[in-house]
C-alpha cells in the first residue's frame, strides 16, 4: 500500500511554486533527478488501484511520463507505449494523432502513436506525472478511442484539482486517480493539499 502520503511530504518538503502559483517544481525527485524508491511505491500503487481491471498496455505522453509508465509496466506486467510529440515524417498512415496544448510551454503540438501499438481489444490505462487542464489526458483518450480500444482509466501523480482538468475529466465518466492533489498553493503559504 502507498505510505499514505509519501508523495505528499516530499511535495511539501521539496517542490517549488512557480509561476504565480500556477506551476509546481518537483526536479528534485520527479521530473529531473528522479527518486526510484519513489517511484517504485507509486507504481504499485497505481497496481493497487487498477490491478484489478484486466489492463493490456499502459500509455503515457513523452517526456516526463515515461518514468513512471515504465515503473508501473513491471508492477503490471503490460507493455509501455509513449505518445510521441512533434511533426512527424510518416506518411503511410498508419499513426494515430491528436492535438494537444501544452500546459508548461503554452502551445500546440501533436503526439502521435503508431496503429500497429494500441488495437481494438486493448484495455488501456493512462499514466502522467501532472495533471492540471487535462489537455494531454484528453490527447491520450482521442488516440485510444481511434484505435477502438477502451480507456481503463488514469493515473496520475499529482494533480492540480484547482485547475479543471482532473474533474471535467471525472465528469465525462473517466476514473482518475491521483496520488497526491493539491488544493492550492503559493509562493507564501506553500501547498495545501485536498
Ligand atoms: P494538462 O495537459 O493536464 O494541462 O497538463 C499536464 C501536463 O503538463 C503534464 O504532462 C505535465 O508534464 C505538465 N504539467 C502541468 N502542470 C505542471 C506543473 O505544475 N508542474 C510540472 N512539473 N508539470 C506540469
């Protein structure tokens, strides 16, 4: 079982508030030098939650997802697949796309997945290290419904449930599970956690 809220003190303990409270650092453990023993019991956990579900492959967003989703994939025994990001140069059509716009660099870009990747029996389960706006999850679930498969749900790491994303998401019937969700959070007061 995930120490209740291990995620949670290390946010406490190390993250940093950017951006007038919009944006949260955690490069000290998550996106840039990344604590694997962390890492570890948030991959089990994520096997706690949706273990049960009969997943066939896990589907993240590169580049900060894919430690996680590879953590995860030996806690479930699945494949991995990243959603590539940029232009890309195949033209037999055989990729799935959709358009994405990204949170921390404020433009549009397109991810794409090869068909031959995700078909339609699979029971995907998304997995991202952030969740704010939802935009990427939202990319995620345009590729899976192209390829017929079914969308399990998503784990996240944390989420921003000030910012719309995790509950317009939960609105439209998806299950997102998140290990740690921020309330709110400033540069004074620090982050309080829901
Ligand atoms: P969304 O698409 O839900 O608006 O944003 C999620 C994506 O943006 C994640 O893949 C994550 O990489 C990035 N992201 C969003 N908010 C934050 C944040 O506060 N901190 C970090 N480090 N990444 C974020």
């Amino acid at each position: 079982m995930f120490g209740v809220k291990l995620l949670e003190e290390r946010i406490r303990a190390e993250g940093k508030v950017r951006e007038n409270g919009s944006v949260l650092k955690v490069d000290s453990f998550l996106n840039h030098q990344m604590d694997m023993e962390l890492y570890d019991a948030m991959g089990a956990e994520f096997y706690r939650l949706f273990g049960g579900e009969g997943v066939t492959k896990l589907l993240t967003i590169e580049a900060s997802g894919i430690g996680i989703a590879c953590v995860a994939g030996l806690h479930f025994h699945v494949p991995v697949v990243f959603a590539k990001k940029g232009k890309t140069k195949n033209i037999d059509g055989d990729i799935y796309t959709a358009l994405v716009h990204s949170f921390t660099h404020g433009q549009l870009y397109e991810i794409m997945v090869a068909r031959e990747f995700i078909q339609p029996g699979d029971r995907v389960l998304l997995i991202d290290d952030f969740l704010a706006k939802g935009a990427a999850l939202e990319g995620l679930i345009h590729i899976v419904e192209q390829a017929g498969a079914t969308v399990v749900g998503a784990g996240v790491c944390v989420e921003k449930a000030f910012q719309p994303g995790g509950d317009a998401l939960r609105q439209k019937g998806y299950r997102i599970e998140a290990l740690a969700r921020i309330k709110s959070m400033s540069d004074e007061d620090g982050v309080e956690f829901c």
